[in-house]
DNA sequence: AAGGGCCTCAACCGCGTGACT
DNA sequence: TAGTCACGCGGTTGAGGCCCT
C-alpha cells in the first residue's frame, strides 16, 4: 500500500518501464514524498519511489528528502561560525563533504560543497592558484580563519552591547577540535565576549554578513568598539618564536595551525600595513574582499 | 528596457562500498 | 566467490535569479 491507499504492485517494474521525471521537483511531488515518509519511513529508495507513486529514481528520491525535505535541514545563509567550521573541518578532511556536514546540524553536504565552490574556490581562482595548493591553505589559515575568528567576536561583542540588560550566563554548545582532530563537543556557560574553557568567546551563531545590516565596517555601527586593525594586529604581529604566546585568548585554538610549513606567513609579515592597504575592510560579505590580490602574490613572493 | 555575464544551488551522474544471496 | 542491489559520496551540470552595462 501506498501513501494514498493504494496498493504498490509495481515492485519489479523497472525504472526503464516507467515514465521517469526529472529535473525540479514539484509540490505535489514534495507533499507525497513527505507523506510517504510520514507514513512509512525512509529507505529502500527504490521501492519507496515506486511504492509512493513517484516518477522518479529512488536516488532523486533520497536526494529531495536529505537535501530539502528533511524537517531538521537548515535553511538560509552559512553562519560566520559555520564558515570557520567548515574551512577548519576541509583543512583537516579535505573534500569529505559528508564528514564534514556531519558537524554542522541541519547543513546537508550539498550545500557545504556549494559553499566550498562558489565562495572558496571563488577566491583561489582569483589568487590564480590551486585550492588545494599550500599556498592558498596558508592564506586560508593564517587570514582568512582569523579574521572570521574577529569578526565573530565583533559579532558576539555587539549582540552583547546591544543587550546590556542581559547579564546572566547563556548556554552555548561548541565543537572544539583538539590537536588529534578529534571532535570536543562543550556546553559553555559563558557571558558574552568572556572566554571559556576551549579558549573561545561565546559567538552569536545567528549573525551572518547578509543579516547583519552591512558586513565588515556596519558591525561597528552598532556600539562595538572593535578596531579591525588593532585587533587583528594584536592577532598577527607574531615573530616566528612567539606566535602561539600572542594567540590564545578568546580565540579558537590555531597554535598548533600556525606553524606554516611553508613558511609564508612565518616571517614577520607586516599585517599592519595589510590592514593599513585596507585588505580586510571589504564592505560586502565576509568570504568576500578578504584580501587583495596583489598583496597577496606581493607577499608570496 | 534588454541582454549578456556571473553566481547560486538544486538536481543529476558515475562510481565505490557494503550487505545480502 | 560472484552477482546483485541499495546506499552514500564527490563531482558536475544547468536553470533561474541577480547585477551591470
């Protein structure tokens, strides 16, 4: 019996017998899907494709329900805390998106992998090298995750100017990862801005660039008085002998993440004066305007 | 207003793997 | 052991929307 009633005896039609579609999924075919599933629960693809009524592959079928149906899918932008997750999560894992979604509830590796290609990709390809190669993991780690890491204390910062009324601890749950890449996951009881027991602040995981009246400068209109540039100098004026000592508070733990093995970033490189070329004050979102191209290959070489 | 280029993301495809017979 | 099937994963595609000229 199928979602409606009826019975399902088409068990050993195959896919080639049937009028297969393809393409967008309509309405219709959502609601009996959800019905179905409602009804019967998931797997057997197959079975459930054709037992349901559906002209469609039991692949398609699976994809639709894991990618869009599923009640506890996580519509809407990638969060600033997400996308540090996810750069953090591919840096050790490479492309296993399904891995790598595993540690983002509700984020499908779907839409992780969309993220990965239009934005970070976007961004290798602007720097005319390779994503994988060691060049663009340096400058994803040793800028990019750290001014994600800023601009999720800016966030965290004037959420809790904004709501000075708030005193009490808030409950956070935070997926740490130590040096052996396994997963901590901790319930965090701290105020807003305070460290806790991972080294990192509490963030504001619903702030995005888009929600967010503006990315980058408008985040500082809000009452925070967060300077990109002595933060960030606090951050990566390090020397090669002391870095882990100037990078510890309130910050995800990177000491281990920053030793370049390649030595890009090793030597002294005078951030200030990034900042001062106004690399990081891009105005639109966050995975954009990191970085200045040319500075960028002007610091590689 | 139009159209061309770019971007995003839902959906498809091919392949690998494991369970079962 | 070989064959089949179901499932899951990563790569790719293409439709539609947006932006710029």
């Amino acid at each position: 019996m199928d979602a409606n009633g009826r019975s399902c005896s088409s068990e050993t039609q195959s896919e080639e017998e049937i009028d297969l579609r393809r393409g967008p999924w309509t309405v219709e075919e959502d609601l009996i899907l959800i019905n179905y599933i409602a009804n019967h629960g998931e797997g057997r693809w197959n079975s459930l494709a054709r037992c349901a009524g559906l002209k469609r592959t039991g692949k398609s079928c699976r994809l639709r329900w894991l990618n869009y149906l599923r009640p506890d899918v996580r519509r809407g932008n990638i969060t600033l805390e997400e996308q540090l997750l996810i750069l953090e999560l591919h840096s050790r894992w490479g492309n296993r998106w399904s891995k790598i979604a595993q540690h983002l509830p509700g984020r499908t590796d779907n839409e992780i992998k969309n993220y990965w290609r239009t934005r970070v990709q976007k961004h290798a390809k602007q720097l005319q090298c390779d994503v994988n190669s060691k060049q663009f993991k340096d400058t994803m780690r040793y800028l990019w995750m750290p001014r994600l890491v800023e601009r999720i204390r800016a966030a965290a910062a004037a959420s809790s100017g904004a709501n000075t009324t708030t005193t009490s601890p808030t409950t956070t749950h935070h997926q740490i990862y130590n040096n052996n890449s396994d997963v901590i996951t901790g319930q965090v009881l701290s105020s807003a801005g305070s460290n806790n027991e991972y080294g990192v602040s509490q963030i504001n995981a619903s702030f995005t660039p888009e929600n967010s009246s503006t990315a980058g400068s408008s985040e500082l209109s809000v009452g925070t008085q967060v300077s990109p540039v002595s933060d960030l100098t606090d951050y990566y004026n390090f020397q090669p002998n002391n870095y882990a000592d100037n990078f510890h508070a309130s910050q995800v733990n990177y000491q281990e993440s920053l030793t370049s093995p390649t030595g890009y970033f090793n030597q002294g490189l005078d951030f200030e004066a990034i900042e001062q070329n106004n690399m990081w004050l891009g105005d639109g979102d966050v995975s954009d305007n990191l970085w200045n191209v040319e500075d960028i290959w002007l610091l590689q070489q």
